[in-house]
C-alpha cells in the first residue's frame, strides 16, 4: 500500500484530491497549518487516490496517514 | 500630571500565552497587581503558567478550543473577580465582540473601545475612514470586491501588480500579490474561500502593489481626555511571508522631514477614530519617501519593546494606567527617543526554509550580557508545540547607535546555543553580517531578494 503521510504535526486546512484523482508526484496534495504557518504536502508517490483519512479540521502527527493511493 | 477619579485594578486576567503572558505579569508584579493566567493543555508547563498570580486550564490545545474561546475566558474572568482583562496580541484582542462583552460585565477591556477594534478590523472600512480624514492610503478599493470582473477592472484602472487581501485580514495572513491579470483570476476565488475560512468573511478588496517598500509604524498612545502622543517609529521592513522578523527604532532610512509628517499623519489617524490606549498606525513607504496607510493595529504590538527601549517607559503600564481611568503618563514634549534599538524575533524554524520546527528544547543558553533584553516565552527543557505561533522568544538590543546595538546582536547570536529544535538564529547572524543591512538599505524584498545573491 502506498501511503501520503504528515511531514510534521499540524491542522488540516485544505485538502486538493479525492477519491479517484491521479496523482504525480510532488504534487501538492494537502495544506495542514502548522504554528500559524501554511505547510504544502506533496505527494512523494504517484498513484490513484483509494482513500482520503483526514478531513479538513482535523488535527494530524507526524507521520500520521493522509491519503492512501492504489 | 494627577491622578483622576478612576477604576481600582488589582487583578487583571490575561487572556494570552507565551511571552506576552510573561511580560504582562512582569509590570503587574511591579505594580502591585495580581495575574491569573489561561492555559490550555498544551501550555501547563509553561513559565508564564507558574509566574502567574493563579492559573486556570482552559481546554484542549487547539487554539479553538482554549485561547479563542471567549465565553470561557469570561466565566473565569468573573469567578476569579478580575478587574481588567489584557488579551496580550493576537488570539482575542482584536476581537470587538469580545471587549465588548468584557465590558458589559463590568470588566475593564485594556485596550480601545470595542467600536474602534471593530473599524480598524474591516481594512475597507479603516481605509475610508482614514482618506476621509486626510490621511494618504494605498491607491485601490473603495469598497469590497465581489467579483473577478469587478477585480480585473479596478486592477487594469490602478496598474499590476497588485495586493488582492481580505478585509478581515491583518497579520500578514489572506494577502496575495498578482503580478498580472492571469495571476488576479488564479488566486481570486481562493483568497475569497481562504478569507472566509480565516476571517468569517469572504470581502476582499486591491491595492497597489508598491514595489521595494518599507514598512514603518508608528506607536501611538491616547487617552479617554482626548490625549493622544505618538512614540516614534518602528522599521519593521525584514519580513517572510509578510511577517515581521526584525523591528528597529529610529528607522535607518527616513529623512528628519518626513519622520516628522509621518509621527503627524499618525496622531491625525488616531484622533480621527477617538483613539484611547495603545495602537500602531502601520505606512508602508515607497522609495522616494512617500508614506500611505496601510492598517492601524488596536492592540500592543509584539515589537513594543524596541519603543520601550529608546524611551524607557513600560508600555504595558501606560496601558492599565489608561484603562482604570488616568489621563496619560506624559505629554508629547516630555518623551524622547534616545539611541537605537532592535529586535529579532527568534522563531523554531528552519532558517532555510522556514519551515516551523516544534520539539523539545534540550539546551537553551542565552548567554545574556549587558545591554541585550529577551523576552521569552520558554525556558531550557520546554516544549515547543505544533498548536501556536513558533515565535520563542524576542531578542532585543541596544545602543547609542545603531552601530552599537547591531555589534551587542552579532556578538549574541554567535554566543547562543539552543539544542532541540531548529532556529532562525543562523538566519540572524547572515543578516548582521549583510553589508546592505548594517547601511540601514533595505526594503520588505529584503530576505528574499537582497540576502540571496
């Protein structure tokens, strides 16, 4: 399975895929902010999207699994 | 000057964290008055938690949750039987409703009356009231933006590029400069949405984009006499992403002449909304001196201490001395401005990328010496959490010159050690050794035009 996880702990403030989209990589995929600050996830794999974990509010760790691509 | 019938304040809440927190409690502890703290559960280890008076929990981490919860904050204020409440920056003091709900339980609100937070918190509205009584702004809108067409037409009218910002932005947040018409379409419907999730609503409105700019504030000081003093300037011109790193006073690059019009144009500002307690008029300058408007702050700022540095007074005192009820501490003729200070906002970031690094601080060693103040939120063994603004502590110099309180920094951030997390430190020692820096030449551009040659 191949997994987008959080580069640092932070709040889900915007999420730019869903189910289905064709992903590339380093395509920005997620916005989570962090200590006031914007932090751009980009996927660091290429794929479909199976399924988004978060939604927007959430609260994410470090490490902690985005979006799983097929 | 006397002392007027006023309101008794022995027990202010401080609706803050961090090392705001710490530096209410310090001039509270001097004046005789108690401090009860709010925390949420992030914050329990804090210093400003111990040092206060009284601390209660107030939720969970999220900001949402803990500092931004107003109702909360106020059953507190009133159980504990405070006489004032100071929201410190950011969080709820520039949040009308709230100081005016302070008010109305018979809670002294330290800072300007509800009415002014909310005129000066709609930029739009700020803006026209400020044109309105002679005082320059920023070519652009007159009222709110509700469509791209709208958008692109007033654009082409004032010229690229231009700022697209949210009227209930400030901070540096919700701002976008479009370089052209394509940039203007691309960003418009995001800036709309990012505003409301941001401010609660999606106004926005254009203004001129003014190429190597700096931005230089005023502090200005009022009472409810009709008293208002202005206490120089801050050059807050070394930014990222539209925040400010450094602040210093005298402002390195502005004539005597225009010095004077500006710290005139700033009380002309403050006088046209009734302005009472401390606030900044923030101008952002153009390269031939020409000053506009850009937002008045209804708050402290957090570079108060380089003021309080060249004019040795507490401002923080000059607050709660104006809320209970007294006419200003001094007039305009008995304040002065001597020497030079800065201040560098020590942020847990990457000084590369400037990406926010949260962790534990395992070693944190000011080696302070004379001459330098730091106003820190943390202390060795802290944690620094990915919940709030990553600023640690405010590192602030003086001297006679500017010279002098520029080698007091180098020698400072040569000297600091601090383990555990990243820092913007580095960042601070490839500044001062910046030739263009230490000629005092640099604009807003500066980080990330003039450093990266």
């Amino acid at each position: 399975m191949k997994e987008i996880t959080a580069s640092m702990a932070g709040t889900v403030l915007n999420i730019f895929a869903k189910e289905g989209d064709q992903i590339n990589l380093g395509q920005e995929v997620l916005m989570l902010e962090s200590m006031k600050m914007e932090i751009p996830i980009e996927s660091g794999i290429e794929g479909v999207v199976k399924e988004v974990k978060v939604n927007i509010g959430d609260f994410v760790n470090e490490g902690d699994v985005l979006m799983v691509l097929g | 000057m006397g002392y007027e019938r006023g309101n008794l304040v022995q027990k202010i809440l401080i609706a803050n964290r961090g090392e705001i927190a710490l530096r209410i409690i310090r001039t509270c502890r001097e004046m005789g008055i108690e401090t009860i703290a709010v925390y949420s559960e992030a914050d329990k280890d804090m210093p400003y938690v111990k040092e206060a008076t009284k601390a209660v929990c107030i939720g969970e981490p999220p900001v949402n949750k803990s500092y931004l919860q107003a109702e909360k904050i106020l059953a507190i204020a009133k159980s504990e039987k405070v006489d004032a409440i100071h929201p410190g920056y950011g969080f709820l003091s520039e949040n009308a409703a709230f100081a005016r709900q302070t008010k109305n339980e018979g809670i002294l609100f330290i800072g300007p009356d509800p009415n002014t937070i909310e005129l000066m918190g709609d930029k739009i509205a700020s803006r026209q009231t400020m044109e309105k009584a002679g005082v320059p702004v920023v070519p652009g809108s007159s009222s709110g933006i509700r469509t791209v067409e709208e958008a692109l037409n007033l654009a082409e009218k004032i010229g690229y590029p231009v700022m697209l910002k949210a009227s209930g932005g400030g901070g540096g947040i919700g701002m976008i400069r479009c370089e052209n018409e394509q940039a203007l379409v691309k960003s418009f419907e995001s800036t709309k949405s990012r505003a409301k999730a941001y401010f609660g609503s999606d106004e926005v409105f254009i203004e001129k984009y003014i190429a190597d700019a700096r931005h230089i504030e005023v502090q200005i000081f009022g009472d409810s006499y009709g008293n208002i003093v202005h206490l120089f300037e801050r050059d807050c011109s070394i930014q990222r992403r539209h925040q400010k790193v450094i602040e210093e006073s005298p402002s390195p690059f502005l004539s005597a002449s225009v010095r004077e019009k500006m710290y005139n144009t700033a009380i002309k500002a403050a006088k046209a909304v009734n302005y009472s307690n401390a606030g900044t008029i923030e101008f952002i300058v153009d390269e031939d001196e020409n000053f506009y408007f850009l937002e008045m702050n209804t708050r402290l700022q957090v570079e108060h201490p380089v003021t309080e540095m060249v004019t040795g007074l507490d401002l923080v005192k000059w607050q709660i001395l104006v809320a209970r009820g007294e006419s200003l501490p001094l007039l305009q003729d008995e304040i002065q401005s001597t020497g030079h200070s800065i201040e560098f906002r020590l942020y847990a970031e990457d000084s590369v990328r400037f990406l926010p690094s949260p962790g534990k601080i395992t070693t944190l060693n000011w080696n302070q010496f004379d001459g330098v103040r730091i106003d820190s939120g943390y202390e060795e063994g802290g944690t620094v959490t990915p919940f709030y603004d990553p600023m640690i502590a405010k590192c602030i110099f003086y001297g006679s010159t500017r010279k002098d309180a520029i080698r007091s920094a180098e020698m400072f951030f040569k000297n600091i050690q601090i383990e555990g997390i990243k820092t913007n430190a580095p960042l601070f020692s490839t500044i001062l050794e910046n030739e263009d820096f230490r000629n005092g030449i640099y604009t807003t551009n500066f980080l990330t035009k003039q450093l990266v040659k």
